[in-house]
C-alpha cells in the first residue's frame, strides 16, 4: 500500500495501546519498516537510533541471524503444540529446566503466557488459588508500589499505580493497596538506609492495618520503569523480601523489564540475592522476538496448589498460547546469546559509559536528575533544580522532547510528567553510545530553544547563557 494508504487505513482500523485515540488521528502513525543492530528505519528510509529497545525488550539488538534460524527451524518442523492434555514440545521444556537453571534457587516450576500482562495476571491467580487452596482463604489482599507498572489486565492494571491505567477501568480493586515509592530524588531522607527503613516501614503499617491474615503478597519491580525508572539504593529490594517473610506474606518480584541483563546480572535478583516466592518475566525472554513471558515458583506455592483441596482436580487456569514453541525456541536462543555471545558481559562493560553519558547531562538546564543502574537509566526534567519543580503539563514538553529527538533521529521513551527514560540494547557498543548521547543533547538544546520552554526557566540565567552558546 502507498505510505499515505496505510496512514488512512491506521487511522481508520488499528487501535494502539496507551494513547489518545484523538490524538493519533490527528497525528497519524509513524510506520517502522526495518530494523538491524540497534538501529530502526521508518518506511520514508529514516534511519533511527534505537536507545530504548523497542518497548524495554529488544536486549540482543535487531535482525540477530541465529535467532531467525531457531525460529525458522521450529515453525517448519512443529509450529505449535497445545500444553493441554498433557501435550509439549522439547523447545518448551528445555527453556523451562534453563530458566529454572538460570534464575534465583527459590523458583523451581515454570507457567509461560504470552507477555508480562498475563503473567501478573496468572501470578495473581496462582497466588489466589494458593491461599484458598491451603486454608488460609483470608489472604486476598495484595499491596504494591505508587507509580509501580504491573501490566494492563483487567486485575493487574489495579497493581498498576498510573492514572492512566486506571481512569475509566474501574481498578485499583478494593483488595489492591499501594505503599510509597521508594523515589530518592522526590523525597528528603538523610540517606539510603533511611529511605530503606521508610519503605519496610511502610509495608508493615499496611499489613497491619489490613491484618497480616489477610494479606496474601506485595508485588515489586526491583526498578520501577514505566512509573519513571524509579532506583531503589542496593539493599532496598533485600529488606522488602525479608520484611515479607518476617510479615508471612509472599514476595513477588516483577523482573518484566529488570529481567535478563537489563540491570547487569541476568536477573536484578542476582544483585542482592534474593530469591523471591514468584518471579513475572517477559520482554528480555525472547527479546521481542516472539511474545512470550512466564511466572517462575517456588515449590513452596506449586506444591501447596497441586495438593490443595482434591489434589486429582484440574487447575482451571490456561492459555491456547502457553508454552508456544517457536517462541520457546527463540528463547532458547536468546538465553544462549546472553551467555555465549556475550551480550551480558558487554552490557556490564558498557553500563558505565552508559552512567556517565547520563550524568553529564546533569549540567544541562532541563535536567535536574540522572539516575541509572545498568543499562536502564532515566533523565528527570525540571523547570527549577532548586524545587525540583516540573513544568506545567500545558507545555507539553514530553510531546516536544519526543518530536525534536524523531528530528535528531533518536527514539527513547518521554514519559508523560517530564521523564526520559532510556534502554539501550546490551548489543550497545562505545561509538553507539557517542552517538546516543550527542544526538541527545542536542535533542535538549533544540527544545530550550523554544520562546515558552526559555520562558519557563527566565528566571535562571545559565539557561539563557546555554542556549545562546
């Protein structure tokens, strides 16, 4: 179809996710056509540097041959395989022993959905069936985190704490809890040891005022991502996984995007050793090459939901697309690729020019924030760095940042209250970073250009005096 054929035919029939429906019809969609290593090409030949990896999940880079082939290889010989009736495929099985290999001793079974929605769905359904399933059928309230991402299912968008997720879906449930964030740069604590003390104390006065007999999980991300890539200090996630076991409720860590070598270790767990009662992974798992996630378990919870009540009857939950075996082959694959081709080792290697590209930014006169760990890290905007105020949503500078970077020929993600936030692929190498971090900056220049952007910041001469150099 013509280009302007498919913009109409966008407009008229494809509804996409997390926008406004008005305003993509009034923008129209920008068509993706290609793509290799870590770079993007939109069907007008735009080639785009790509520091976000797709949507968090493209960790291996773009157009990776020996996953084509893996891929290629498995739909000719077994396309799909159903994992009722007591069917498999080998490919499945074998990434089940590889991640249960791979990921904290805790986690010993594997469910596979297709992507990290339905994988907090699944472990909110598991954990239910577990708590009635061993006599405890009180614990059905679940708390999570302020500006925590849990996915968009019809119960984890209630986990989720973005207003976005939650106007007009009728979530959060009134089951559904949320503690503050544990987000160093919008608060005052002396340091990371007292904003930790604040966090476990905040669970605590939770479980309490719920009672600890009706409590049944606390549901994590070890980096916030889409609530602002929010970085908890090191020891953070370890004091909430033992406050858990001290408050006997289980911990569930969503690793969806801090999974496998996006915070440097396979997963963010390794760091801290903690071995978490359920673990929700997707993104990283097949690299977007295939959708695919998983919820890992402890024995502890499979056990308890296979002998519950008549241990002879079905567990009623399912997916036609559970344990897929092209997506289980690409899996395969990509978890071969960490390890054997390097991709880990390069993207701890690469994390601190990565830190130190953001930090240096730190001087610029939007940024008041860098904040990273790994290869995920974030840029918060601020109109003032004295306050930390942001600016007013009626400049619309998330949309403007998203515009001048196209422009730039660089794609990251402009989060709606005044967050950059950035992914690059562990493929990443030192002259993608150079690249990166000039377009980048002038991505910030070209928008304190603008009169009203100026404007906002009159009142701070280094800002005049930057964007007259």
């Amino acid at each position: 179809m013509p280009i302007q054929s498919l913009i109409d035919a966008d407009r008229r029939h494809l509804i996409h996710p997390v926008v406004s429906y008005r305003a993509h019809e009034a923008r129209g969609v920008t068509i993706l056509d290609s793509a290799h290593g870590v770079f993007l090409r939109d069907i007008e030949g735009n080639e785009l540097l790509d520091a976000f990896s797709g949507l968090w999940c493209v960790n291996v880079g773009y157009g990776q041959e020996s996953i084509v082939r893996a891929a290629t290889e498995q739909m000719t010989r077994l396309p799909y395989a159903t994992g009722y009736f007591h069917f498999g495929s080998e490919p499945a099985i074998e990434l089940a022993a590889r991640l249960v290999e791979l990921s904290p001793a805790s986690l010993q079974h594997v469910y596979f959905t297709l992507g990290g929605s339905d994988a907090v769905d699944s472990a909110l359904r598991f954990i239910t069936h577990y708590f009635n399933a061993t006599g405890r059928a009180s614990k059905k309230h679940i708390i999570a985190l302020e500006r925590g991402y849990h996915g968009s299912s019809s119960i984890g968008a209630g986990l989720t704490a973005l207003p976005a997720f939650h106007r007009n879906f009728d979530v959060p449930l009134p089951n559904q809890h949320h503690i503050a964030s544990p987000y160093a740069y919008r608060n005052t604590f002396a340091d990371d040891s007292a904003l930790i003390a604040a966090s476990v104390a905040a669970l605590e006065a939770k479980v309490t005022a719920l009672g600890a007999e009706n409590v049944a999980a606390f549901f994590c991300e070890p980096i916030q991502g889409s609530g602002g890539v929010i970085v908890p200090p090191v020891g953070w996630l370890k004091a909430m996984r033992e406050a858990c076991r001290k408050l006997d409720i289980l911990f569930v860590a969503d690793e969806v995007i801090t999974g496998f070598g996006r915070t440097g270790p396979l997963f963010a767990c390794e760091a801290e050793d903690v071995e978490p009662d359920l673990m929700t992974v997707a993104k990283g798992l097949t690299a977007g090459y295939a959708p695919m996630g998983a919820v890992l378990m402890s024995d502890a919870v499979y056990q308890g939901i296979a002998d519950g009540g008549d241990a002879s009857a079905a567990i009623g939950h399912g997916h036609t697309y559970s344990a897929h075996p092209v997506s289980a082959a690409i899996g395969l694959e990509v978890m071969r690729l960490y390890r054997e081709g390097g991709l880990l080792a390069n993207g701890v290697a690469q994390a601190p020019r990565f830190a130190q590209g953001l930090d240096a930014l730190l001087v610029h006169p939007l940024v008041g924030d860098s904040r990273h760990r790994g290869l995920l890290g974030a840029l918060e905007l601020v109109s003032d760095k004295g306050t930390k105020q942001g600016f007013d949503p009626s400049l619309g500078l998330p949309d403007r940042i998203a515009a001048a970077a196209y422009k730039n020929r660089l794609v990251f993600r402009a989060f709606g209250d005044n967050v950059l936030g950035f992914a690059p692929a562990l493929c990443y190498s030192e002259s993608d970073f150079e690249l990166l971090f000039e377009r980048l900056e002038k991505t910030l220049d070209d928008v304190l250009e603008q009169p009203d952007v100026r404007a906002a910041l009159r009142a701070r001469p280094e800002a005049a005096n930057h964007a007259a150099a």
